[in-house]
C-alpha cells in the first residue's frame, strides 16, 4: 500500500481501528510508572474514590490512543509528528480489559506557509469502549508531508 | 494536595526535573508511539527533526509522574506540620498542550506548574476545581511543553 500524504486526507474522512483490548495488567503497569494514584493502581482503594473503581490514568488513554493512530494509518503515513493538541476530554472511566476503538475523523486541512513540503491535518480522535460509549476525545493537528511538488517553471 | 479553599491563583512550584535517555525514548516509543524518528537514530536524522527525540506522550506522561510524586511529598510535610489534606480528584480533561521544541537524549526537563484558575463545582459541592498551568524547559531553559489542565480537588469540610 503507499504511503499516505498530506494530500490524501481530505475533510470528512474517516480512519477507523479496533477494538484493542486494555489488560489490567498492562493498565496497572503504566500508571506504576507514570501515574501512580490509588484510582489508578489499587482495586480495593480505588472504590473509596470519586471514579469508584479502578480505572485507566488518562495519560494511558492519550497514550493507548497515540498507539492506536499509529497501527491505524500514521505509520503509514509521511507523518511528521504534531506540534501539540488542542483539547483532551476524557468523558467516562476506562475500566481494566475494557476493548477500546479507535475512530478518527479529518476536520479540515491546509498548507504550511514556511514549509512547501508540509502540510496540517487537524482531526477529531475518539475513543468508544466495548459498550459503543464515548469514553474519550481528542482534537489536534498532525502535520504530513506532502507529495513532491511540480518544479517550478523557469523565470522567462 | 492543598485544600481547595487555602489554594491560590498565581501560585507556582517547580515539581521536578526528568533527562531523557536513548533507552526511556526508545522504551517508551516502542510501547506508545513507533513512530522513526523516536525508535532510530539514522531515520530520525533524516528528518526534520533532526536527531532521535522522545515522542511529546513521554514528555507529558513524566510530567505526571513527577506531579504524583511532588504532592506526597508535600502531604507528607502537611502531614508533619499537622494540617489538612485533601484528596485529588480525577480530571476532566486538558487543553491548549503545546510541545515548543524537540526533547532530545541527553536533554534534561525541568517541571513547573502554576494555579491559573479556580471555581466551584457545581454537581458537587464537596469539591472544587482547578486549572493548572503545567510546563517544562530543558536544560537550556527553552520550554519544551505546556498545556493547561483541570482537576477536582476536595474541599473544607463544612457543618452540615
């Protein structure tokens, strides 16, 4: 399959990928080593807290999400990474081995003006859980590569 | 963590500082975000970054953690001098996370953070919230990160 461009995403497409799984283990070990909160951690404690059960650090959900662009087109992309993200929600508790989906929709997209090779694509991520709930969103702007431009003519 | 009420806009703290390494970038872009130019270092020379740098996710995600750590340390001092403790709530989200320059190996991030906003929960009365202003700088003191981000935090205990 070839690489996807810049000019390949056009407003209103639509990228879709999952479910994934998210094994307690797995939960359990990122918020060991990035987000060590009880609610995060610890079954039995994480009941005494507003979220009133063990659920994911929202920095996994960014994470697993990030992850899930990847396997869904960015590593098939001219990807240049992002230069940041717009607004993060994250609207309900993930729950341990809940299976997330990934869809990811292109909002609109324009040229780099310093840049001729390069191109923005800002999109909508969300995150649905196993019961079709909306558990998360994300909007950001990646930034692609775009495919080789005509030579410009020679000044007469 | 502070009660709502004692907290203050305009207050700031440095929380900690994190160096980045061939093995944390690749560890965690192996993981979160395979991606070239976070997994090898002749492709990540190729592109316009210029050298391996660890994908924004680990910058952000070390903030974290270095904001965990930063307020047990501070409730254990609350605790020694006898005051109250509240408990930090989950969040709702952040927003505006900009990542300004390219965190290479060997780049040290200093973490700071900043009450930029408080008010009252309306569903419930016995939190607040808070927004944070959160960022780091490397060792050359360019900011690197910054975003905003929200949390519940609990409030004074009132008589019923």
């Amino acid at each position: 399959m070839s690489q996807l461009q810049w000019e390949d995403f056009t407003p209103g497409r639509v990228f879709e990928h999952g479910p994934r799984r998210l094994p307690r283990d797995e939960m359990i070990a990122f918020a060991a080593e990035f987000d060590p909160q009880l609610m995060h951690l610890d079954e039995e404690a994480a009941r005494a807290t507003m979220l009133g059960g063990l659920a994911a650090s929202g920095w996994y959900a960014c994470c697993i999400l990030m992850r899930m662009c990847v396997d869904a087109f960015v590593g098939n992309s001219s990807s240049m990474g992002a230069p940041g993200v717009d607004e993060v929600r994250w609207l309900l508790p993930i729950l341990p081995d809940d299976a997330l989906s990934l869809r990811a929709t292109v909002l609109e997209t324009r040229a780099s003006k310093s840049r001729p090779d390069m191109g923005f694509v800002r999109f909508e991520f969300e995150l649905f859980n196993a019961r079709d709930q909306r558990v998360m969103t994300l909007i950001t702007s990646l930034m692609l590569g775009r495919r080789e431009q005509a030579a410009p003519k020679a000044a007469l | 963590m502070k009660l709502w009420e004692d907290m203050a806009v305009g207050e700031r703290a440095e929380i900690g500082r994190y160096t980045f390494t061939t093995d944390n970038i690749k560890g965690f872009a192996r993981r979160f975000d395979p991606q070239p130019f976070h997994l090898d270092e002749a492709a990540a020379a190729r592109s316009h970054f210029g050298a391996l740098c660890a994908s924004g996710w680990h910058t952000a995600s070390v903030w974290m953690r270095l904001m965990v750590e930063h307020q047990n340390r501070e409730d254990e001092a609350r605790r020694a001098r006898g005051e109250p403790i509240a408990a930090l709530g989950p969040s709702p989200g952040f927003r505006e996370l900009k990542w300004l320059k390219p965190v290479y190996v060997g780049d040290t991030v200093i973490y700071s953070t900043e009450v930029i906003e408080k008010r009252a929960s309306n569903s419930r009365p016995d939190w607040g919230l808070m927004s944070i202003r959160n960022s780091g700088v490397n060792q050359k003191g360019e900011p690197v990160i910054s975003f905003v981000s929200v949390a519940f935090v609990e409030r004074r205990k009132r008589a019923a």
